[in-house]
C-alpha cells in the first residue's frame, strides 16, 4: 500500500512526494513519511483523494489504510463510478457508429 501510495501521489502530481538535498536526508524524510501536497501543483486536487494519499504514506503499517478500506475509499468509489459511466458511454457511441 505504502508504494501505491507514492505511485498515486506521482500520478496525481508529477513528482514523488519526498525529496531532500542528499540521500541521508531522503531517508529521514521517508522514514518519517514527511511529505506535502504543494501548491499550485494539489490545488485542483480533491481532499478526498489527498485522505487517500495521505493514508497510504501513513509510516506505521498497522495505522495505514489496508488495500481493502482502499478499495472502498470514497475517492477511489468515485473516480471508479465516473470510469464506468465514462465506458458505457462510450460504447453507447460505437454502437450507434460514431
């Protein structure tokens, strides 16, 4: 869950959330799981999806969100109900050949 977490937050973004001068200071930062969502670059991002990032970076693994709770994460239900609406629409259009 912890490298889906940084997967999602790299795709939400553009860039992985921790970053330091040097790798010991890289190592500190992850070991922490200090990280932000930086302005501009999250301002057009759901707090719903940042719940769910910031959850999965979440360091101790017995407080991080299991992939089961991820699975039924409001963000992760939302974006999945906008996919499959996005999908039947789009198969509505081929069949009627457009």
């Amino acid at each position: 869950v912890w490298s889906l977490g940084v997967i999602v937050y790299i795709l939400l973004c553009g860039f992985p959330p921790f970053y330091a001068d040097n790798d010991a200071q890289l190592y500190e930062k992850i070991k922490r799981g200090e990280f932000e969502f930086l302005r501009p670059y999250w301002d057009p991002i759901s707090l719903e999806a940042k719940d769910m990032v910031r959850r999965m970076l979440t360091v101790d693994p017995k407080k991080r969100i299991t992939c089961e709770e991820a699975m039924q994460h409001p963000w992760l239900r939302s974006e999945a109900s906008h996919l499959t609406e996005e999908i039947a629409t789009a198969q509505q259009l081929r069949e009627q050949g457009m």
